[in-house]
C-alpha cells in the first residue's frame, strides 16, 4: 500500500517507534520514560493532526500510536498494566485508544483503565498518561503553513474541555508516582488569552516543563498528511530535517517569550 493510500492510522502505524527511552529514575516503580531522573515529562508529538468526529469530539491516531508504544514500553520494563491509566479530555480519543491498547483489571499487558479526565476525577493511579489530544492542522514539515498557522493558533481555541483549570488539575494530579503529557507544544505555548477571560492556565502549564527541560521530541511519529513530505526529503536528507526541526524549536521558543512578556513570567 503506498503512503498515499494509507488511511492516518495505518500511516501513523509506519512511523517509527524506535525513540531510546530514558532509563534514569529517582522512583523505584519507574525505569522507564523518565528523563534526567525526572518522574513527569512531555512528549512533544509535533507532526500529529487532530480531526472531529461528527459530534464534534476531537482524535489523535498519532497520539495513540505514540501512547500505544509508550505503554508497551512500560510493560517491557516491568511495570505492571494494574498501575497504569491513560486518560483524554476528548471522548473520541478514549475510544480511539481502547480500540488499540489492551486495558482491564485483568489484562497483563496494556493499562488498567482508558477513559476521560472527568471519569477520573477523585481517584488516583501509580503512572497517569494524559493525552491532550487536538493539534495543529498542518504538520511541522511544511514549516510555511506551519508557522502561520501556529502563530494564529488562538483561533483554534481550546473548548470548555480542555480550558478549564480545574480539569487541569485533575489531569496533572491523578498519578502517585509518575505523570506523563502527550501533545503537541506549539500548539500549547500558542494559547495565550491577554486581555481576556479565558485562562492561561495550558500556557503556563506548558512553559513550565519548558523550562524544566522535561519535554521529550516524538518527532519521528508522523500523521498519514505529512508523509508524503516526509518522504520528499528522503531517507538520508538528515541536514534538511535538522534545520526544519531548528525551525521549529527557533518558533517555539519566540512563543515562550512573547507569551512570557504578556503574562509577566520572570525567568533568570
């Protein structure tokens, strides 16, 4: 089947999974997605696409593959399925990720329980992933379209779903012995509301693991749309993919700044 056929979970499928993972931990329950001994991390998915199902709800098959692996990852390292949970502010993507990962109170293999922040909400669980989900319509390759799109990126304003501060605290709060975040950074250090109502609460939740340094690139997860670029660039064309990647960094960092100076964060 070529890249052009595929539908985006087969493409999603073909991408790589092969990132090292961090083996570093302060936490004895953990050897697994941790980095520099840190038991909370981003994993940054910046060539993922979110689509709307017909109620409007939002999924992520890059998302769910990167998670699927994770999962698995965390399996192959010992950590029992029971102590697993991953969670979605979307509907859609909780069925999306029940469809592809193994999860119950008696599989050995896969999570515990899939399901939304809300359904989760006054529980806790030892290894909490939480997926964010929606994500720019174009992808990091086509860094033109990219850019523009991520510089307007308030017009994708995030629904009562995901803005809300008190269900960031219960997705960032659920877990006892590890957190790990799944989205797409340009996206979140994109949401910046001055002047208004609506909280800031996603930007400076995503600043801070900015200058924690916890944010781990997937960007070798690539949506079934940004394939045929990919594979433009050709299998070798390492310098040309370096410099779209320092693109990218270069734009997110003018995010982290500008977003700084409106909000009045003061960094050493």
């Amino acid at each position: 089947m070529s890249s052009s056929s595929q539908t985006p979970l087969q493409s999603a499928q073909r991408a790589n999974s092969d990132t090292p993972l961090p083996t570093t931990t302060t936490s004895p329950l953990f050897p697994a997605f941790l980095q520099e001994g840190s038991e909370y991390s981003f994993l940054d998915v910046p060539n993922a696409i979110s689509r709307q199902d017909a109620q409007g709800s939002h999924e992520n098959f890059v998302n769910m593959t990167v998670i699927r692996d994770r999962v698995a990852a965390l399996n192959d390292r010992g950590v029992m399925a029971s102590k697993i949970v991953v969670l979605s502010f979307y509907e859609a993507q909780v069925r999306l990720l029940r469809s592809n990962i193994p999860h119950g109170a008696n599989v050995s293999r896969g999570c515990r329980e899939i399901c939304t922040v809300d359904a989760f909400a006054g529980r806790e669980t030892n290894i909490a992933i939480v997926d964010f989900t929606v994500a720019l319509p174009v992808n990091s390759y086509d860094l033109d379209r990219y850019q523009t799109t991520a510089s307007a990126a308030s017009g994708l304003r995030p629904d009562a779903f995901i803005r809300d501060p008190a269900r960031i605290l219960t997705a960032t709060t659920r877990a006892m012995d590890g957190l790990m975040l799944v989205g797409q950074f340009a996206l979140l250090v994109s949401w910046i509301f001055p002047g208004g109502r609506m909280p800031n609460t996603i930007f400076c939740l995503a600043e801070d693991v900015f200058d924690r340094k916890l944010i781990i690139s997937q960007d070798r997860y690539v949506d079934g749309e940004a394939l045929p670029q990919m594979d433009a660039l050709g299998p070798r064309n390492n310098d040309m993919v370096n410099r779209y990647k320092a693109k990218r960094e270069a734009f997110i960092l003018r995010k982290i700044q500008d977003g700084r100076q409106q909000l009045g964060i003061v960094r050493p």
